[in-house]
C-alpha cells in the first residue's frame, strides 16, 4: 500500500476524531449532555484498557505464551462483576468529594497530604511511562510494516521520526480537547466521546480481521477448531503461579491505572452507568480477545517463520491480499494507542498539575492566592504536564530501542500502578490506615518494583550491573533482583509481583497499626469509609474573617467568571441575600472548598482557602478544645443524669415508707376502734346488770342470773385483755419461751381434750394417724399445743357439716414437722383467705363465736416464735391449715 | 457515631434486594474460582495446554459471567435507588 495513502489516512482519521471531540465539546456546553452521558458512552470509553498492547500485543502473546494473554482481561472482567464491592465505593467517593485523580483519592483520604499527593505521582508517572513509548513503538512498528511492504516514490520515515511526529500529534490533541477549560468536574466530554468512537473502530477492525481469519482463511469454525488443536504453539503449560498471579495483577491494574481511574471515576456522570459497564465491559472485554487464539494460530502458520507476532493483525491481511482490511486493522491499532495516551497523558498532567506544580507555584509565587490569573497557571500547569509526560515516553522509547516485546512492558507497568492498591484499598475500607502507613507502604512497594521488575528490564548491564544480578546488590546474595531473600526458581514477574505486594502491604499495615492519626485524616478517613453512611464530611470551617470579595476574586481565577458568579449568587441566595456575596459561614466555605477541588486537588484547594481565611481557619487544635469541651459538658450532663436517677431512687423509697406508715396508723387507728368495740360490748351489758342489781328488789334466781352474766362478761373481758396481752409480747417477740422434748401426740391428745369444751354438744369425728404422730420435738410445747387447741377448737366452732370430721395428719419434711388441721365444712372463701390471720378478722358475725377474732393472729405469732409458720391451706374440701414447725428449735436469743 | 437503628426483619422486596446483593457479591468469587479450576485438570503427558476445549471452556465461562452480570445488574441499580443501604 502506498505509504502516502497511509499518511492521509491516518490524518482524515485524526481530523474525524477532532470533529467529534469538537461537536460533543460544543454539545456539552449548550447543556445539551442527553447520550454523551449514556451508559453506553461510559461502557465504550472505558476500553481504553484496551491498548495496543491489546491490540497487537495479545495475539504476539498467545503466540508465544498461549492462553496467558488471557488473564489480562479476566482481572478486570471479575473486577467489573463484582462492582458491588469496591468499583461502587470508589464511584460513590469520587463523586461525593470531586476526586481528579487517583493521587489525589489518596492524598485526600489522608488528611488532603500533598506529600502522599507527590508520591503517587511521581510512582505513576514512572510506571506509566514505558506504558506510553509502549504505544508509540506500536504507532511506529505498524508503520514499518507497510513502509517495508511497498516502497514507491515517498520515503517512508524512519522510526524516529515517526514516533516524533506521533508524539507531537497526540500531544496537541491532548492539549487542546484535554486543557480547553478547568472543568468544575474534571469532565471532558469532546475526549470521552472521541475515545469512545475509537473504541467502535478498534472494535470493529479487530472482529473483522478475525472474521476474516476465521471464515476467509481458515475455512469456517471447525476448521478453526481443529487447526488450534493441531497448531504448535509454543510449549505453554499453564504455570498456577503465573496464572492467578497475572489474574490478580490485571484486576489491580484495572483500578489502579490513572487512565482507568480517569475514565471510570473522575469522568462518570451517573453512578447508575457502572451498573451496566458491570456486564457491557467484560463483555467488551471478551469480544475483543475472541478472535485472538485464531489469529495467532493461523499466522503462525501462514506467515513465514520468523515474522513479528506482535504484528500478525497486519501482516496477515497483507499476506492475503486484503489490503482494506489491513488498513481498517493498522486505524484499530491507531485508535488504540491513541485513545490511551490521551487519556493517561490527561490523567497524569492533571495529578502533576495539582500535586506537583500548584504546590510550588503556592509556595513560591509571592502572591499567592491572590495572585494574577490562577486559571491560567493551572491550565499551563497542566499543558506542561501533558508535553512532558509524551516526552517522557518519547524519551523511554528512544533510550530504550523499543525492541522489548510488548506485553512484557506491559505487565511491568502493571505491577507499578499495582503498588497503589494496598494502599487505595485500606484506606476506603479501613478507617485505621494513617498517613505514615500508606507512606511506607507505597515506598516499600515502589522500592522494590524498581529493583525486582522495573530496573532488570532494561537489561543486565543497563541499569543494574551484572553482577547485581548475579551477586546481588553489595555482594549480597539474598539482594539478588530475581531471587529476592533467597526465593530462587519464581518466574521473575511473579517473584515481583508476590515481593512487592506482599512488603507493601506489611509496611502498610504496619506502618498505620503503629502510628496515631491526626484528627484531619482522623476526619477523612471516616468521611470516606462510612461514604454510603451519608454526608458526614468534616466542617472544616468557622467564620471567617475573609472577606466574600476575595473569595470571589480567588474562585474566579480558578474557576471562571461565570461559574463563580453563579456558584457565590446562589449562596447567597440560599442565604437570603440578594447580590452575588454570601456570608462566609462554615457551609459555604466547604462548599467552596469541594467545588475549588474539583479543579486544583483537595489539598490545593484547602491550602488556598487557608490563604484566604487565613487565621479563621479552625485548626486542628482547636478542634480539638472543642471536641474535649463536649466531651466535658457530655460527662457533666451524665453526672447529672445519674444524681437525679438516685434522687428518684430514693424519693421512691420515702414514699414507699411513707405509704407503708399511712398503712400502719391506719391499722392502728382501725385496731383501737376494734378493741373499743370489743371492750365495750361486755362494759355495757356489765353496767346495765349491775345497775338493775344495784336497785335491788329483784328475787333470788334473777340475781343469780344477771350476776352470772356480768361474771360471763367480765370473764369474756378479761379473757380478751389476756388476749391482747399475750399477743403484744408475742408480737414484740419479749416471750419467754420454755423449751421441752415432747411427743406431738401427746400434745395433740391435749389440744383435742382441750378443745372439747368448745361447743361440747358437737360430736366430732377425728381421723390421726397415731404412728405418724409420734415425734418428739424440742419447742414450747405449752404453746404449740395453745395453737393446736386454737385450731381445733376453731373447727369446732365454724365447721358446718352435718357429721362434721377432722383430721390431722403428719409428716415429717426436711427437719419440719408439718400438722395438717382439715375439717370437711365449707371452708374459707377465696378472698377472705388472705384477712384470717388478722386482728380482730372474724368472717361471720361474733354471735356464733364469741371470740375476739384474736385467736388466729395468736396462732401466727407463736408460730413465729416458734421458728415455723401457720397458713392456710386451700382446696382440700373444707377449711384447713397446716403447721410448719421445726422439729429441735434451736435456742436463739430470746 | 451513633448509626441510625435499622429495623431487623425486611419486606419482601428490600429482602429479595438484599440477597440479590449477596449472590452479585458472591459472582466474583465463583468467577474466580472457575477461572482457577483448569489449573487442577490433569494434563495426561501433554507438552502443550493449548487446545481448542481450553479456549471454549473460558468463553463460555465468560460469556455465562458476563449473562449473570447482566441479569443481575438492573436489580441491583433499583435496589441503591430505593435507598436502604446495607453497609
């Protein structure tokens, strides 16, 4: 094919893409957003994973190692399904605190450090750059293979100049689509749709060619099928350790890559876009390493022994003749690198800009915040970047030779931008990662990527001396670059990879299990871990003494005229306030300071609104007077809070004991009226006899009589006040009592003699059981048989049955002797059961018993004294109770 | 910080979300997993791995990931709408 057609190809190629940058830019601005925020858009520009690296280099690589070039793309295939986990989380961060960069996640998380900020600069900047001549040397060689094909009349260039010129173009697009305008999203809308129609062609052209392969060359799918089967390629065995190793590297890379981070993070519009990425890319993904195995196979056996297999998507198509389909192919691989340097060059001129450049521009530049036109500087900031990190590339390739094959500088990229991942990952979902940890961390692992992986690329003799690598640094064998503390016989990418990982995490861990974060990453690093928890964002703020004015003045230079305009207007509108100056409160300087870090870095922004606000600014320290003075009006309130529940506490208790001494004078009071009641009765029918006596006249027998009443009475008196006094001394528990052994029979046969004087006209069948009976105890027997004589005598006197029965049964329990009274009468009614122990508590009507209703509170007082119990017993068909006493009463204190 | 009081027993819908949730959490792992398994076939003497039923097994295992992926990404992305976060 004639080179010039190629050339002209390649520009009307360019000049599309410019078109469709400048009309989605142009879009965007009239608002009119509508699909360049499509799922689909977001889907198609993130294949910028898809490098040349995929597109030429995967088919060299399963030429040469088989199946393996697939693990490249199962990473991000099991990243993408399980979006859930982390991609979700690192979405909804990046949007809530306008994250521009992976640094500058980084930096933010902890404490907005710039110094973090520098690091993971300076470490991806490194990684990525043999990652760019990558895709220079792609450009180039793809333009070899068709100057080599036909030379007429145009001189093809040589290499050099080519990757100069590819440089040079990409750099300009770069800068004119990437640095148009300081976005207060960091969204470029012209680059995302550009490099989304690149990934259409790149798509395109490579199913073609395998389409072709498959059905033109080798003759349809079974053919296809049996000529894999048949092909020998290259002894390749799958090796475990490089198999999961190379999974886990690509699912690192596809987090941790700036250009990815760029895309899927700093460029999503809607978090709903991830949902369908979360399919649409794996199967992206899986489309594009289809027709990979065919392609190989059949070029290795089509093309003559010896040709570059990493250019077997050209060359094949050359070789049949296919001339159109090898230029669609050689704009595939075009697309490719181009679309990734554009945006890795955007990503990394932005993490420059912000970390290193505004920094130094903030220290140095005299005025700082206050300063000519910010807007300018960073963009410039940003151009320089951009220049600079394509001549990095440049300069990697032209040093380099570019004759390494391309995957293996692939996957050393890999594993650099890999080193960012304990450290990413710790610090969204571990609030204890601190600074100083991730500091160690991510040097540990960048210290030895560079020794193990990235300095021996180059070559013994390079970089590291040969005996380096044979030796070991200063002679030290376990230094030795490829086996590291003596791990000899690891595939040297593994062994990099397993060091690096595995000592960078340690540091990591370590490094933040044994220092103390300060209170803003203290702050942060809640902020970012519980980000689905709700805006929980530090006020970093309090009013400030900086004037609204200035402020403007400062967001202006960063943001445009307009957009500051507008963002101060509805501030102060929110306030209440006409005009376009809010007051400075706390809200509206955070607001400020998140939107100011969409532009320039969370760290950059911080450190210019400090200028500003200057010494209104809450430090830390006083943060953390605040914090301890809450924390002292928290305990104070607790100690309140505790008094008062003991205050309560004990109110409760008085009024208890004041109800209960109600209760008492009441009982008191109701037991005087009771004993004036009692006392009276006999009083009155004494008096009225003794006075008809008194006025004589009366025969013999009716004085007889009515001196026999007031002898009754009096008896009835006394009887009652023997009563009463023998209960208070019981009740005071100043009784004597007078210890015996005696036989309970005998006491019962007492009690029974005794009691028959009650009511001596009934006859009463009693039921004993004599052998049960005879138990000595040792307790006042005069007493315990005072309660049995009061008890049976009481059957006597209530039982209403017609053949009225008592009985008394015995039984020993556990050192008590219990004597059950029960007769077969009505017995007690339920509610009245509970008021018989009382004073005075008589349930019928005196007339039938003529006590004083204080036998039975008699009972229970000796029964205390006695050291046992009386209590009723219900439901054994008429009234009973039941004794409890113990069989020896030991001699207390009485 | 005090987290706000979820309640401990769900409706039928935000339940059906949630063990989507745990089956899409879960879809990694088992990719993995089958990923890894070809490691464990025995290859009996052969010098080469690459042969055409590596190649279909992987794509199907990917074309099956990429059909659950997609199945259950619409569920998913209702469920964060309707807002009751999980963790």
């Amino acid at each position: 094919m004639p080179f010039h057609i190629l050339v002209a190809a390649c520009l009307a190629y360019v000049i599309v893409l410019f078109l469709v940058a400048f009309l989605a830019e142009r879009r965007a601005r009239r608002g009119r957003l509508g699909f360049l925020q499509s799922p689909l858009i977001y889907t198609l520009s993130l294949s910028i994973y898809c490098t040349a690296w995929t597109f030429y280099g995967a088919v060299g690589y399963a030429a040469r190692s088989g199946l393996e070039f697939l693990t490249i793309y199962f990473g991000p295939t099991l990243v993408f399904i399980g979006w859930w986990w982390l991609l979700r989380k690192l979405v909804r961060i990046g949007r809530q605190y306008r994250v521009t960069s992976i640094a500058d996640l980084i930096s933010a998380r902890f404490g907005k450090s710039n110094l973090l900020g520098v690091i993971v600069t300076v470490m991806v900047v490194i990684a990525t750059t043999p990652y760019i001549a990558l895709q220079l040397q792609s450009v180039v060689l793809s333009f070899g293979v068709f100057a080599s094909e036909t030379p007429d009349g145009v001189l093809p260039p040589d290499a050099e100049q080519t990757a100069v010129w590819v440089a040079v173009g990409l750099a300009l697009f770069t800068i004119l689509f990437g640095t148009r305008n300081l976005d207060a999203n960091e969204q470029h809308h012209g680059i995302v749709t550009a490099i989304a129609v690149e990934a259409v062609v790149k798509l395109v052209a490579l199913l073609a060619v395998g389409a072709f392969v498959v059905w033109g060359v080798a003759g349809g799918i079974g053919e296809t099928i049996a000529k894999i089967d048949a092909a020998n390629l290259s002894a390749w065995q799958m090796e475990p350790g490089r198999w999961t190793g190379l999974i886990f590297l690509s699912a690192a890379a596809v987090i941790c890559l700036p250009r990815m981070f760029q895309v899927m993070v700093v460029e999503n519009a809607n978090e709903g876009h991830l949902a369908r990425a979360s399919w649409a890319f794996p199967l992206y993904l899986m489309l594009m390493s289809l027709f990979i195995v065919p392609i190989a196979v059949i070029g290795l056996e089509r093309l003559p022994v010896g040709s570059n297999p990493d250019m077997f998507v050209l060359t094949l198509p050359l070789a049949e003749g296919q001339g159109g389909l090898a230029m669609l192919a050689f704009l595939g691989g075009f697309s490719s690198a181009t679309s990734m340097v554009i945006v890795e060059a955007i990503a990394l001129a932005t993490m420059v800009s912000n970390h290193l450049v505004m920094p130094l521009w903030l220290r140095f530049s005299r005025a700082g915040a206050r300063g000519d036109d910010l807007r300018g500087v960073v963009l410039m900031a940003r151009r320089v970047g951009i220049v600079g990190v394509l001549g990095l590339g440049y300069a990697y390739y032209h040093f380099s030779g570019g004759s390494a094959a391309l995957a293996a500088i692939g996957l050393i990229a890999f594993l650099g931008v890999a080193q960012v991942l304990p450290v990413l990952i710790g610090g969204i979902f571990w609030r204890g990662a601190t600074r100083v940890g991730a500091v160690a961390g991510l040097l540990t692992g960048f210290v030895i990527w560079g020794y193990t992986s990235f300095l021996p690329s180059f070559g013994p003799g390079a970089v590291l001396s040969t005996s380096v690598f044979s030796e070991g640094a200063f002679g030290l064998a376990w230094l030795r670059p490829h086996a590291l503390f003596g791990t000899v016989g690891l595939d040297p990418m593994i062994h990099a990879l397993f060091w690096s990982m595995a000592l960078n995490a340690t540091a990591f861990f370590l490094g933040s299990v044994l220092t103390f974060p300060g209170p803003v990453e203290r702050l942060q690093g809640a902020a970012f871990v519980n980000v689905f928890e709700g805006q929980i964002g530090p006020r970093r703020w309090a009013h400030g003494q900086a004037e609204p004015e200035e402020l403007l003045v400062m967001s202006q230079r960063i943001l445009g005229e307009d957009a500051a305009l507008a963002l101060f207007q509805a501030a102060a509108k929110a306030q209440g306030k006409a005009g376009f100056l809010p007051d400075t409160t706390p809200e509206f300087l955070g607001a400020l300071e998140a939107r100011l870090s969409g532009s320039v870095g969370a760290a950059t922004a911080h450190a210019m609104l400090s200028q500003l606000v200057g010494r209104a600014t809450v430090t830390v320290e006083e943060l953390m007077a605040v914090a301890s003075e809450s924390a002292q009006i928290m305990e104070y309130s607790a100690q309140l809070e505790s008094k008062q529940e003991e205050l309560t506490r004990t109110a409760g208790a008085l009024r208890e004991a004041n109800d209960k001494l109600m209760q008492l004078s009441i009982q008191k009071d109701a037991f005087l009226s009771q004993i004036s009641h009692e006392l009276r009765t006999p009083m009155t029918s004494i008096r009225a006899f003794s006075e008809i006596l008194t006025e004589g006249g009366l025969d013999p027998e009716t004085v007889v009589k009515y001196g026999g009443i007031i002898h009754d009475e009096a008896k009835r008196l006394t009887r009652l006040l023997d009563d009463l006094l023998d209960l208070s001394v019981l009740e005071n528990g100043t009784v004597q009592l007078n210890l015996t052994l005696t036989n309970l029979h005998e006491m019962i046969d007492k009690a029974l003699i005794a009691a028959r004087q009650t009511r001596p006209e009934r006859s009463f069948e009693i039921d004993r059981d004599p052998v049960a009976e005879n138990v000595y105890l040792l307790t006042d027997a005069d007493r315990l048989t005072q309660v049995f004589i009061n008890l049976i005598a009481n059957a006597r006197k209530y039982c209403c049955s017609d053949h009225p029965q008592l009985r008394i049964a015995v039984r020993l329990r556990g050192g008590r002797v219990i004597v059950d009274f029960v007769d077969n009468g009505l017995g007690i009614p339920k509610d009245a059961q509970a008021l018989i122990f009382e004073k005075f508590a008589r349930l019928t009507d005196g007339n039938r018993a003529g006590g004083a209703g204080l036998g039975l509170a008699i009972c229970r007082e000796i029964m205390a004294n006695l050291g046992g119990t009386i209590s009723y017993l219900p439901g054994q068909g008429g009234a009973a109770f039941r004794v409890t006493v113990p069989i020896r009463l030991e001699k207390q204190a009485a | 910080m005090r987290r706000l009081k979820r309640p401990m027993f769900l409706a039928r819908a935000p339940y059906r979300r949630r063990r989507l949730r745990d089956a899409a959490r879960l879809l990694p792992v088992f990719g993995a997993a089958l990923l890894i398994l070809p490691l464990l076939w025995a290859d009996e003497g052969a010098e080469r791995r690459l042969s055409s039923s590596d190649v279909i097994y992987f794509f199907a295992l990917w074309c099956l990931l990429i059909v659950v992926a997609a199945l259950f990404a619409p569920g998913l992305r209702s469920g964060e709408a309707a807002g009751d976060e999980t963790d």
